[in-house]
C-alpha cells in the first residue's frame, strides 16, 4: 500500500520513464494512445468534459501553459496545469491553482491507480503505462478529483503520439517548430511539424507562433484546413508590435510587451522573462484563454489578463538571483534559446564579467549549442547532469577546450561545479550564468536553497 510520497516515488521508479532514456527511446512509430484510452476508460475517462487548453511547440511551451493557466486563474477560474520536465520537485507537474499537488494528495494518486497497475501486470502487462503516462493519468484524476474549472496541459514531446493528446482540447496552441530530438520525431522541419500538429482537434481553434514563410506552416495549414480548425496565426489574430526590454529593481531581466491578442490590447505590460520570443508567447497565451474563456461564458478582462503576466514567476527560466555574486539561471539547451539566454546575461551583466556554468546532455554538440557565449564569458566550469542521458563533465569541456583558450574547468558534482563558477564571478566582481539543461538549472536552485 502506498502510504507516503517516498513509497509512491518508489512505485513509480518501476516503470519505464523514457525521460531519462531518451537516447535509447524507439521511434515514435512504436508507441500509440490505445493502452493510454484503455486505462483513462477504465476509470471514467476523467480527461474529458473540462474546457481544455493544450500546447505543443519546440520552446517556449513550459512558459505558455504557466502564463495561460495564470491567466484563467486571475479571471477566477480554478485550474489544473500540467507541466513537464520538472525543475525542483516532480510535483510541479501536476498543479492546483497554481500550487504544486502536495505530498499527501501525490501518494493518494498513486495508491489509487496501484490496483489497477497490479492486474495490469497480471493480465495484460503490454498495457502497463510509462512514468510519464502514469504523470498523465495522476493528472487528470487530480483535476477531477478537485473539480477544477479547466485543464492547461503542456505536451511532453512531440505531440500526435503524446500521452496528452488524449483529451478534447478547446483550443489548442503550436508555439514553433524548430529542429530537436530528430533520432525521434524528424530530421526536417516538416516531419516534425506533422507531429506537432498531431494535437490538433476536428472544429478546434489552433493559436501558433508559425508564419507562413517557416517551412512548418504547409504542414500546419493542411491539417487545420482537413479538420476545419480556424488559424490564429501572427499578424491574423495577434500581432506584437513591440518588446521593451529592461531591468528589474534588483538588477533581474524584465520586459514590456504591447501588441494585439484577439480582442484584446496589451499596452507595456511588464513581465518577469528574458528573451523576447517570451513577448510572443504572452500574446499567444492571451488568445488562447480568450478562446477558452468566452467558450466556457466567462467575460475576459484586461486588467486581469495584466495582473497574470505581471506577477507570474517561471522557476528555471531567466531565473534572476540577486546577491554577491548575482546569478542567472536558465534551462536553455538549444543553439536558439542558448544565445536568447546569453544575450539575456550581457543585458543583466552591464559590462561586469560573466562566468558560465554549463551541463548537456548527449544528444546535444556542445560547440554549436554553446558556441554563441564562448567569445562573452570570462570563465567556464562543466558539471554532469542527473539523468543517465548526461554528458560527461570531462568529456563537455574537452569539448569547449579548443574555442576556449583561457581554459575550462570539469567538476562532475554540481555543488563542486557551482563552488567553483561562484568563486570565479566574486573574485571579478562577475555574474554567473547557469545554462544547458532544466536539470542542471533545478540542481542549481536546490543548492542555493
């Protein structure tokens, strides 16, 4: 019987979590949604019968759910926002209102699943769920379970195949497709493109960040004309027109968004956030919970559209900590939201030296996705990452040795590693910098608590 939440984290450490085995996963050929249909069956479909937003996209899908699901909340809608990986804590993934699921409720889940788990691996073991399919069943059993008024669900990878893309979504959200996790989704833009658009729905509005010039749009056009979703695309439903960035009191990255999102006018709002692509995603955001909130008869408000962004916190994400030396902490792991992240550091740094502290895993080319800070970084200490996909700390900075004369520094613990960068970045009066991976940033912030 699963009594506590260590007992239900021992549970769930039976099943497969291809989360961390990624660089071993099958093509998504090999996984479908009919064991996923089977088990929500068994236990009255609760992913069904709540107004439903769902997001896919390359980057930036993490921050979208967080913003829109702030967004029903200020607007007095109770929610459930389901959000993977996580940074601190896996019960982040499934939230109430806002708040984490508590230890309790997280073991109650479990035990109420065991059951049927059990018998499943009796009778039928091929249906056993994935770690991550167990996340998705826990989730939706504890949106009903607290008779939230509307889901907000990120997609884990992908999008057609995901265990998400379960539910009848009322609208649905493409942030952007970019090239990531080809061995499993596509070595094109396109063929990744027809995995995100897998979550579409027949007669759904779909919000997304593509323009009709991004090789993804054919891809995403065909399946909502084939479904008869209508497009909400930029500059055809929302626009941005422009992206002030600034700093906060305390030195952190802010920024200031005007643009148009459905019917609605945003005027400077300042946010929390780093990189400007974040402007879009509010935008994107705020369409999609107007959609959402006229569906389910609530009257949408400006002021509280403001309110959400402005005092919304994304833990890893342009994660600003002041202090001597002050650091800045970013789950970034693309070539893209790599550089974001270093122009972020420059803007924050103000001249002052920036010491980077960096960790990868090994599906990515540590030179092409931290190429872009070598020339603006004045030292460079790798760490290993807690995931068995990790690179080396030994094997990255022999990596970044050769573009990196004044030299690189491995320590495979990341208390050791962060030790080091922190005592680099106070010795010059610097700022640190932590990139490379959502694990790396969580490391990081349990350290410093």
């Amino acid at each position: 019987m699963i009594r506590t939440f260590d007992d239900a984290m021992r549970f769930l450490a039976s099943f497969t979590d291809w989360e961390q085995l990624l660089h071993r996963a099958p093509a998504r050929t090999t996984f479908d949604l009919g064991r996923l249909h089977r088990l929500l069956a068994s236990l009255g479909d609760p992913h069904l019968g709540r107004p439903t937003l769902h997001v896919t996209g390359t980057k930036g899908k993490s921050s979208l759910t967080a913003m829109a699901d702030a967004i029903l909340r200020a607007h007095g809608m109770s929610t459930f926002r389901f959000l993977s990986p996580h940074v601190l804590t896996v019960r982040e993934r499934l939230s109430i209102d806002g708040q984490p699921v508590t230890e309790a409720a997280f073991a109650g889940l479990v035990e109420q699943l065991r059951p049927q788990i059990e018998r499943l691996r009796q009778r039928a073991p091929e249906d056993v769920p994935s770690f991550f399919e167990m996340m998705t069943v826990m989730g939706f059993l504890l949106a009903t379970r607290n008779g939230v008024d509307a889901l907000t669900l990120e997609v884990g990878l992908g999008g057609r195949l995901d265990a998400t893309n379960v539910v009848d979504p009322t609208v649905c959200v493409v942030t952007g497709i970019a090239l990531d996790h080809t061995r499993i989704l596509g070595d094109t833009l396109e063929k990744i493109a027809f995995e995100k658009v897998g979550i579409l729905k027949p007669g759904r509005p779909v919000v997304t960040g593509l323009r009709d010039d991004h090789p993804g749009w054919p891809v995403l056009r065909a399946r909502a004309d084939e479904l008869g979703c209508r497009v909400i695309a930029p500059g055809d439903g929302w626009s941005l027109e422009s992206c002030e960035e600034a700093l906060t009191d305390d030195g952190g990255p802010l920024i200031r968004v005007s643009g148009t999102a459905g019917g609605r006018r945003l005027d400077r709002v300042p946010m929390h956030a780093g990189p400007p692509h974040q402007a879009e995603n509010a935008l994107m955001a705020v369409t999609a919970c107007e959609v959402l909130l006229e569906a389910a008869g609530v009257s949408v408000d400006d002021g509280c559209i403001a309110d959400a962004l402005a005092g919304l916190r994304m833990p890893g994400r342009s994660h600003w900590i002041p202090g001597t030396p002050p650091i800045l902490v970013d789950g970034a792991h693309t070539t893209e939201s790599v550089a974001e992240a270093g122009k972020v550091a420059r803007r924050v740094a103000a001249g002052r030296p920036l010491h980077l502290l960096c960790g990868l895993t090994r599906d990515r080319d540590p030179r092409a996705v931290l190429g872009s800070l070598l020339d603006s970084v004045a030292s460079i200490t790798t760490t290993r990452l807690s995931t068995p996909r990790s690179l080396g700390a030994d094997a990255l900075a022999a990596a970044l040795r050769a573009g990196f004369p004044p030299g690189v520094t491995a320590r495979s613990d990341v208390d050791e590693a962060l030790g080091v960068v922190l005592e680099n970045a106070i010795e010059t009066g610097g700022v640190v910098l932590v990139v490379g991976s959502l694990y790396l940033a969580g490391a990081v912030l349990k350290s410093l608590q």
